[in-house]
C-alpha cells in the first residue's frame, strides 16, 4: 500500500514514521508547504519520497491531511477529482 501525507510537521512525521513499521505499507511520502519541514522528514527517513500535491494523488492509495483545519478544507477541494470522490 502506497502512503501519502501532507503536512510533515509533529503530527505527519510521527505518522509517516509509525507507518513505515506496519508490514503492509510500502511507501510512505510526503509533501507540505514548508520546505523546511520536507527536507527534515526526508533526512530522518520519515518519508520515502517528497512529492508534489499532484503525484499524491495520482499514486497514492491513502492520503491523509495533517494540517490545520482550514487547510483540510482547502486540500478537500483539490481532491473533488478522485475517483470515488464525492465531495460537494
């Protein structure tokens, strides 16, 4: 299974690290709007990959959003093409 997580701050890194053990995962990787916050996953190996918004969802099998509230909101909007999807 393919991980995706954006926001790589506390909340997505721990997430992206505790992931990584579960032996049905096979890649976890990141983005966030923080170039700061992407380079330190990357260097202590709490992602596989940085890749854009776009890949995730391309690639991915689950996403999960671990930024603010208003920020779901505004990733929600950019997911309304998915398939499956059924925001409104």
């Amino acid at each position: 299974m393919n991980i995706g997580i954006v926001g790589l701050g506390l909340m997505g890194g721990s997430l992206a690290l505790s992931l990584q053990k579960l032996p049905f995962v096979t890649s976890v990787v990141g983005s966030d709007h923080n170039l700061e916050h992407e380079k330190i996953a990357l260097e202590r190996g709490l992602v596989h990959a940085i890749v854009p918004f776009e890949t995730l969802k391309e690639r991915c099998d689950v996403i999960f959003f671990a930024v603010p509230v208003d920020g779901v909101i505004r990733l929600l909007n950019k997911c309304v093409d998915l398939a499956g999807s059924d925001i409104t």
